[in-house]
C-alpha cells in the first residue's frame, strides 16, 4: 500500500480514536476516558518507533506506567512503522511525531 494509502488509515483511526474518547467522556466519566487514551498512546508511540506496542523499553521514559503491557503490534500484522507515526501526528502524541 503507498504512504497515502496509509496517511489516509491514519487519519480514520484517528477519526475513531477522537470520537470514541467524546462518547466515553459522555458516558464513562473523563478519568476513565484519560487513562483509556494514555495507555493507546503509549503503546502507538512504542510502535511508531518500531517497538511491538508492549512498552518494554523503546518508549521513552524508564518509569512509564504502562510499561509491561501486552504487545499488541499482532493486532496490525502489515502495519509499518509509518501509520502508527501519522496516528501520533494525529493525536498530538510523543513528543517525536
């Protein structure tokens, strides 16, 4: 697929990642919602930088709280390193993309 195939996978679940987080403000309460948001961002980060989404060391911060997670890179088998990097450009997460 080319890079504006996957520029435009990015941006829909981007479209769905700030859609989901409106409905769960409304219905879960923002804290929830918050944590939700910071546990996907760390595991995109960590795959944007090629890890497996597991946060086991490639995100930057040795004392994140999600480190340890399960990987969850197998959910994306074929995903370059490149749609998760344009996820994070979308969302405004890290601080590289």
């Amino acid at each position: 697929m080319s890079s504006e195939l996957w520029k435009e996978a990015a941006n829909a679940r981007v479209a769905v990642f700030l859609k989901r987080a409106e409905l769960m403000d409304k219905t879960e309460g923002v804290d929830r919602c918050r944590s939700n948001e910071r546990a996907l961002e760390a595991q995109f980060v960590d795959m944007a930088a090629g890890g497996d989404g597991s946060i086991r060391g490639s995100y930057p911060g040795a004392e994140h709280p999600y480190m340890g997670r399960e990987a969850c890179r197998h959910y994306y088998p074929g995903y370059p390193d490149y749609y998760f990097k344009q996820v994070c450009r979308g969302m405004a997460w890290g601080d590289v993309w």
